[in-house]
C-alpha cells in the first residue's frame, strides 16, 4: 500500500500502456510528458528518469510545468538499441514553503514562526517513501536514422544482362549500381537470391505448367541446391553477393534482401523436417491456398507444429545468415501469414544482438494487422498509399500514420508501385500520373521506395484487364529494360533524391500539414525543421489536365509574419516566386511537371540595408 | 514465451488500462468489444469471460463480430459490488476448415481429402496452449442505481424551524420533509450535524470574532461535547436523527451526510492525537492557510504523519459510524485536500462491506484532480456546470463528462448553486435565470442538486459585489424561509423532478445529444431510451429577453422518418404541437417559462385508419 501523494497518470509517449517500445532514431530528443498533481495546494516536483537497458544507474533530468496539471522534460538517445524511462514525483514541501513565504511577506504578515519550518525542510530532503514513480518504466527502441529516412530500389537481379534472353548475374546488378547511385538511392532491395523449385513452377503471367526454359518465382524458395541459405547457380555464389554487397556499399548504397519464409516443394526443410509442414490426410503437405484459389507450389510452415521451437530457431539462423554475409536490411515477404508471438520473438533477438538490423513489413493486409507488426519491431511498414489518390484520401491517410499515438511505432513507407501492384492511377494516367506519384511519395514519406525500371519507363499494362498485376511481370520471367529511353523518370526521380538530401524538413514525417487549396485536384502540404526550414509541396492529382487555384497557408504556424512578402523557390525547376500574404495562386500543367517542391525563403535585410531571401 | 497466434487489443470499457474499475449501476449490460485478430486467414473466434470477484468460476458469453477485426458481446450486472472481466480468443479451426471446404464446394473442386481434416479437427478440440486470454482482468464496480439517477436537496437543519432566531432540530428538519418529498427529490443531504467548535468561531459573513449567539459554521467541526462521530446538542440526539432518517425512508428519502475531515481547535482529536496534525515551530498546530488567507478555526488532518495508519482507520471509523446510524449515502467535503490513496482505500474498504454505499465528491478543483478522485471510486462529482452559462460552454463540457472514457469513470452531479457557490448568472438573471438552470440541470444530468430553499426562493444577493458567497450565509447563521411565497419554483420543481421519474431517458447520460438552433441563446439537446423514448429539451439562456430559432434535428437518428410529422408534447406546460421534418420553430419567453422539455410522440395509425401519438 503506497501513501505517495502524487499521481503520475497519462505519460506520452507510451504505445499499449508499454506493452512495446516508442521508436525512436539514434540521436533523436525524446520528448516526455505527463500529468503530474497531488492533493491539496502543494507544489509538486517531478523529473524524467532514463537509462539504456542494462544500465543500473538512471539519468535524470527535471520536468517543467507545461500549465494544466502537465509536465514536460527531454532526453536524448545517442546510442542503438533499448532505453528506459520513466517518471517520478513527489511533493515539493520547500518550494511550496518559499511560495507561501513570499506571499505571507508580500502581505505584510509576520513570518517568524515560518521561517524556523523552512529550516527544518531544507534539513529533511525528500521521503523515498513518499517518492511516485511509474512502473514499470516504458521502452524506446533506437535504431539507425536510415529506419526514419530511406530511399529504396527493388530490381530483379536476374534481369539485369545486357543480353537478351540472359539471366542476370550478381556482376550484372553490380554494373547497374552507378544507374541506381546516380538517382540518389541508398537502399537496393532484391527480391529471394535462392534457388527456385521445380515442382508446380509457374510459367509467365503466373501460368501453370512452366516450359523448360521458364525461371519461375523466386519466392519458390528452395531446390536440391539449397534453400534460404544458399543462391541461385544462375545469379552466382554467396562470394559473388559479397562482392555486389561491397560496391554498393562503396556507392553509398545497401543492399537489402527479403525473407519469405515458405517453401517450394523441392526445398530441403521438406525431405529434412516433415516435421515443419501440415500434413493433409492422403498424406501428402498441405500447400499454401486461399480457397477456392491453390498454390501448389508453395508450402507454408505450419506454424503450430510441436516442433515449433526448432521451427523459429532455424528461420531466426536464416536471418542470422544473411548478417553473416554483411546484410542490415531486411524487407520481410508476407509477415502477416506468419505468427505475431514469432516476429515479436525473431526481431527482439536479432536487434538485441544486432541492433543495427533494419526490418520492413510487407503486409498489405487490415489495417490492425498491419499496426501489429509495427508494435512487434518492424522499423518500417508498406502502406496503403499505393491506393490513396484522391486529396481527401492522402490527407486522412497520412495524417493518421503520421501522428500519434500510431507515428510512435509504425514507420510509413510509400510505394508508388511493387512487382505485385501496378495500381490503376499508373495504369491510366501516363507519365504525369508517374511522376505525381513518384513526388508524392517521395515528399509525403521519408522513407519511400519503387520498384524499377518499371517505375522510372512507365511500365504500365497490366495483366489483364482489371488486374493489378504486371503484364509479362518479372516475378515469372527474365525482362530487358531499355534505360536510355527519353521519356525515363531517371532525371526527375535523381533530382527529388537530391532535394530530400539537401532538405532535412523532407527526411522525418512528424511535422506533415495539409493546407488547403480551393481546387480539389491539388493538393498541398509542408514539412518543416525546428529551425526553420520549411518545405511547402504542391501536387496536381489530375494527370489529365492543368489545374489551378489558390493556397492558404497558416503563416503563423510558419513563422512568418502575415502581411509580408516571402520567396517560394521550386527545387525541382529553380524558380522563384514572390509571394504575398497567406493568399497565393498556383498552377500545375502535367504535361510538363504535376508538381512544385518549394522551399520558402523568408526576406531578410543586411545592415546594408540591401533585401535577400534566406 | 507464449505462442498463441491471436492478438486481443483495444479492450473497452475500460478505465486507464484496467488500473481503475470501470462504473455501471445494478441492471445495466456492459457492453464489452475488442479487436481481435490473427495471423494468415484463419477464422478467430472470442467470448468475454466474467464473474463477480470473489467466484472462482467464468460465464462466458461469445462475441461477434462488428466488422474491421472487432468483436462485441455483453453482460449483466444484477449484484452490488465487483465484477471481473475479460476476454478469451483463439484461431477456429473448425469454422476456417467450414469455410473453405463450402468455397471449394461451390467451385467444384474435388474435397475428398479435406473432409478427413474436419473430422480430425473435431476431435482435436481447443488447444488451450493456444488460447490468448487478456490478463489481469478488467474490473467493473456495480453501485445502487441511485448511483446513476438521483434528485438532490441540500438544507441546513438548523435552519428548519418555524420561530424565528430559534436553532432548528432534527424534528423540524422532519417537519419538513413532505415539503421536500412533494418537489420529488430522493437524497436530502444535511451539512455537518456534529459539534461546532467555539476557538475562532466565525460571526456572520464569515466575521472574524463571533458574538455569544454565532451558531459557527457547521464545518468547523469537533467540541468538548464530542467529534465526527456526535451531533450537535441543538439538533438533537443521535435517537431524533435516526427518528428523521426513518421519516424520511417513508416518504422514499435518502438522508445524505457530510463527511468533511477536518477540525475545530476544540475537537478532541486535537488534544488525544497532537500525531495527527502538523505543529508549527512554536509548538502550536497550523491551520488552514491558502496564503496569505489564513484559516485559524479550522485544523486540517496530517496526512504525511508517521501515524497514518491510525489516523486513516480513525477517518474509516467515522463513516462506519454513520453506516451503522443508517446513513448510506455521503457527500464527502473537499477531497481534493486530502491524500489520493487514502480516498482509494476508504472507499474500497467501505464499498467491500457495504456495496450499497453512494459517496458524492465535493471537488470543485483542477479537472484532473476532480477526474482521479471519481477514478478512485467516488459515486458522484460536482462539475463545473455551476459556471457553464453559454451554450458552447455547456455543450462542450457536458459532451466531455458524458462520453467515454470520462463517462466510465465520471457520473456528474449537476449543482446550479451551493451554499458555497451563488453564480453571477443567478445573482442578475431573476427567477428566468433560476428557471432555466434548473431545468439544465435536471435534464442535462440523470444527477442534480440544489441548495433548498434558497434556490427555489430566488435568494441572489451576493456578500459583497463580485463574490459568489450568499449575503448572510446559513453557513454561519441561523435563516428563516418563507416556503409559501408566490413566486417559489416549488411548483416547477416538483414537475421537472415528477418529469424525471416518468421518462427513463432523464434517468442516464449517455445518451445525451445536442441540437443545432440558429440562435445562440437557445439550447436543444436530447436523451432518448433504446425502446423508442425520446425526450428534446429547449432551453433559453438568456434571462431577458424572448428568444426565438430554428431547430434542425437528425430525425433518422431518432428512427423517425425525414418527411413525416409527429408531435411534441411539452411536459411542462402539457401543450402540443405537430412538427413536421428535421427543422421547426421554437420561442421561449423567459418572463412565462423559459424551457420547452418535450416528448416526441411518433404518428400511429389504429387498424381503423385512426390516429393517434405514441
């Protein structure tokens, strides 16, 4: 039974009452705050506390009163991996005496009986007994900046020869690397590098029955060569890997790879360990369905085998593998299909030894599901966006990932486009349609990504009508992309890389805003540094015609003063504009660019009394 | 470790996580939902679990689903006291293996092999080892329905008797309680009955150095002839206030005490436990201060005392006292000043004995402090209602204490004055302004008091311009009323509270709604049952002038038909009128009455083609 008299309720920020970790970047401030009130009319005291997990001695730093009962303090995390935190308070009896003093002298009353209490205080301290402290303390997991801020490449390695009808090999990927440099990315992710199975392989278009020359999914992971640890002969050796994974690295650029942890029916966890697979009553493993639809050629684990222990020992060695070989990012195939008490275990152990291992969640599912896994310590998650077109679609979307409570654990990333999603807007809206979507995920997310070349030549037939899928897609077969075509995106995509590296309001989401336009076919929104920087981007959503309207900015909220002048400078053409007021009008043409990227330059006068724009 | 694959999160009601109860009243169902999910595609199934603490075994009863992976089911509550909750969840096999088998069926595939499964899975059953259950369980406290629905009187008995100047007795106070009985209210909540101390007695108007025949306020408590646990000989003995109690039970009243822990210099807890209380360093006890105002006759309790534990169990035992003289219901004086704890652990103690208990906190402070302390487990809260005076003003606030989470935790007790408060709206509105807030109150809140009879005879004399403090106080002298004046809202009373009786939708809060009208000065809102009740109020809040607006009203909301006419029928005045569609017209003369409380009556037409309201 404690008698403390202070409460401590409401601390932020805290995901599921601290049930999982506040994410956070390495040298990110963590700002805490809580209510913090005890009975009476005494005035409380109240300090953050904070450690790195292992640590026994706790940091403190002194909470300030933010008005109505609410407390505010900072700490910085400078290192990778989990800290803790928590608060503590306790009634201020010296500061509540100096207060009352003060007001008792003030009115003229006799305070000599007083000051003896002062005294008497000063000497006691603070009762630990009477100390509020919050428990348990709650969790920040610290990773990379690259978790916050990140531009991702997907390409099939394998279709990267120059050679008609070849299969790509490491070296090839390796020669692309100065393509994919140049527009400014620094993640390369590959789809599965294993070797693919025979068994039920599928043709092009996903047809049953592939020819002899066909070289199927590669996330029919697994043949007589290997499974999850090994590469595809045709691709080249893990010392191959290796070597790509070395130039990229000297080009600024990582190479992720992806877990997708299902089998084909030749791989060797099948032969080696029946153990690990559903068994159907004829005997034979169940493979993978979504009735009435089969996929015979995948075998899902089965997750709630007995032998479940030795089942996640062994997919954790295979993520342990691929450190091995020099890999910190990793985009995980269909987490969703897989158990959450499975990821929350495999990612804990992995960051704990490894606190530098990067994961991205590829569940395109419901959006409670996908919230899940964030919590469970995926450092980043796809998201709808691939299918949010309209102006009233992206701001209710990405206002709500972008902000607490969700924006403490779940890191948007956008993608236009995946090997499994050519969303209709691509489909129909020609290049205009392309680069809206390429600026608007570029500078609504910081963390962002294509899947190219299709991205940057436009690549946009499906399947079939209706379908999503890509016609000829390169999840069946080789593909040869032209990249010297005129009408590529490369130009464009290299320089909205560059802005978002010049511009550090473009590299972390929490300081989105909307703004409104009068002409729903735009759309328009800011991002902004503490220190000033502020990023206003204008989109026209209609890639069919020009649009035009007119702006209202919160200047205020900018830091500008409302009846004044500012410079607003596109950094995607270098033009300037003066702007008056909080009033303006834009113009976006798609045939030539859907878009401005504006930074907004405050007009500052030198002593000189000679006026620029800062 | 555990493994289970489904994932329950988002539990409601639920208050702070579980730490606190959540509120309900005997008969309500608590309606439970969560999200509830899983893995891959599988089918969960989940059912709420609940029993009342203390049973060792669960009922269940299953969830369904309500779309977006959540689930609701409900229960009763018929006991007094606690209950437990929780959820259960688990992956059904069975109905997964249903579904697919009937999707392969109506494809035309060949189920020969899976129906072995469904036999299989049959057998199986359950696996509890993969059952997820929410830990601990969430609690929820069940009180009186009094808890809920209740019609408050506040009166100084010493003030009851028919000569003047002459100190009132419990047999006065008896006298007048078919007086009370015939406005209609249920809980007749006395001030202090104990012993008042004469060290410092206050004069009239709160005058420092009161006179021989000051009767002091009734809050200054403790004398020679006995504490908290005594009555004041001019009352009466303890056998006459068991005599009123019992008086008042007959005519279906509750009597209310107030617990107030506190001294005078002279309560002989002063003298027997010097432990309790803080000595100045001049060997004196320090009373009240709220610097520089100074608070000589009162002595408040020490709470950081070393012999804290005797001191709570001294303050449990004078409401154990007053449980044995009958009493059932408390309004407990200033919570606020004394130690969060010690009201969790009264109150529990108290309610685990003595379910039926009703404690009202008198906490007119800082909205987080006023929340904790109903969290803690007081029945009842005073609001900020008594200064709630515009429309907005009142919309927003009572908006904010009628829905979750505050509504979990939070019953508020709408008071237009108290004999400490008397509102600048009351002190220049005349009896308009006395009319409107009273039918606010009572219709606004399932909860109400006021502070009789200065209420109903228009008392609005302020002791000094700018004070909320009465002008010649019953808190420090003896007054005379004269109940038969004309102009008394005995009347009014006594049909809004029989209004109240008949309409169960007056009876709860939750179903609170505001109108739109396109005037300011007026104020709509409405409650209504689940079996069709439905009750609009009308207010005018300006006590000057008549007020006249356009109601536009969401009749589907109502499960009335858009086009339709049906009638209002006001209860006050028993006029009606036919409206048709969402928007009508409404005018409200403050010199007649400046409230509408009317009861829609839908149109039925008879088998013989009559009509008729229902």
């Amino acid at each position: 039974m404690t008698r403390a008299r202070v409460v401590i309720e409401n601390i932020v920020p805290q995901v599921d009452g601290g049930r999982f970790a506040v994410k956070r970047v390495r040298g990110d401030m963590v700002s805490v705050s809580a209510d913090v009130f005890a009975d009476g009319h005494d005035l409380v005291a109240c300090a953050v506390l904070f450690r790195r997990r292992g640590d026994t001695e706790w940091q403190r730093v002194a909470m300030s009163g933010a008005g109505n009962d609410r407390f505010a303090a900072q700490f910085a995390v400078s290192e990778l991996g989990r800290y803790e935190f928590t608060v503590e308070a306790w009634v201020d009896h010296l500061a509540t005496w100096k207060r009352d003093i003060e007001k008792k002298r003030a009115a003229g009353q006799d305070t000599r009986v007083d000051e003896a209490r002062g005294a008497q205080l000063e000497r006691a301290g603070i009762d630990p007994d009477l100390v509020t402290r919050h428990e348990p303390p709650l969790t920040v997991e610290v990773e990379r900046e690259l978790a916050r801020f990140s531009s991702w490449y997907e390409l099939f390695p394998r279709s990267t020869s120059d050679k008609p009808g070849k299969h790509g090999t490491f070296a090839d990927c390796a020669a692309r690397l100065p393509y994919v440099a140049s527009m400014g990315f620094d993640i390369l992710y590959l789809p599965p590098i294993h070797p693919i199975g025979f068994t039920e392989r599928k043709g092009p278009n996903n047809k049953v029955g592939a020819a002899k020359v066909d070289v199927g999914s590669p996330w029919a992971i697994g043949a007589a060569s290997g499974g999850h640890k090994a590469t595809i002969t045709e691709l080249g050796s893990l010392e191959d890997f290796a070597r790509l994974r070395r130039e990229a690295a000297e080009l600024g650029i990582e190479i992720a790879i992806d877990i997708a942890y299902q089998c084909s029916p030749d791989h060797p966890y099948v032969r080696e360990h029946p153990e690990w697979f559903l068994k159907r009553a004829d005997g034979t493993v169940q493979y993978a369905e979504n009735p009435p639809k089969k996929y015979q050629d995948i075998y899902p684990f089965y997750f709630e085998t007995t032998a479940w222990r030795a089942l996640w020992q062994e997919l954790k060695s295979v993520v342990d593998f691929w450190i091995e070989a020099g890999v910190r990012v990793f985009r995980v195939d269909n987490p969703h299909t897989k158990p959450f008490p499975f990821w929350e275990w495999l990612i804990g152990e992995v960051r704990s030894a490894h606190p530098d291992v990067i994961f991205l969640s590829e569940a395109f599912t419901r959006p409670k599901v996908m919230y899940r896994l964030a919590k469970l310590g995926f450092s980043q998650s796809y998201t709808y966006f691939t299918w949010r077109n309209t102006r009233e679609e992206i701001e209710q979307y990405l206002t709500e990932v972008t902000r607490p409570p969700v924006s403490d654990y779940f890191r948007p990333s956008l993608w236009p486009n995946t090997p499994d999603i050519l969303p209709e807007y691509l489909q129909f809206g020609g290049r205009p349609a392309f680069m809206a979507r390429l600026v608007l995920a570029a500078t609504l997310g910081a963390s962002y990504g294509i899947y190219g070349p299709a991205f940057e030549l436009l690549e946009h037939e499906p399947r079939e009508p209706g379908s999503e899928e890509y016609l000829d897609s390169e999840k069946y077969q080789l593909r040869q992309w032209d990249l010297e075509r005129p009408d590529s995106l490369r130009d464009l995509i290299a320089r909205v890389n560059r802005i978002r590296r010049e511009h550090r309001a473009l590299q972390s989401d929490s300081s989105l805003r909307f703004h409104s336009v009068d002409n729903d076919s735009i759309i328009a929104y800011s991002k902004s540094t503490e220190d000033g920087e502020i990023i206003l981007v204008a989109v026209n959503l209609d890639p069919r015609y020009r649009q035009s309207g007119w702006i209202d900015l919160d200047l205020a909220g900018f830091g500008l003063a409302a009846e004044k002048s500012f410079q607003v400078h596109d950094l995607l053409t270098d033009a300037r504009f003066l702007w008056h007021g909080a009033r303006n009008y834009i113009e976006l043409d798609p045939r030539t660019l859907p878009a401005h990227v504006f930074r907004l330059r405050r007009k500052v006068r030198t002593e000189h009394d000679f006026d620029y724009y800062l």
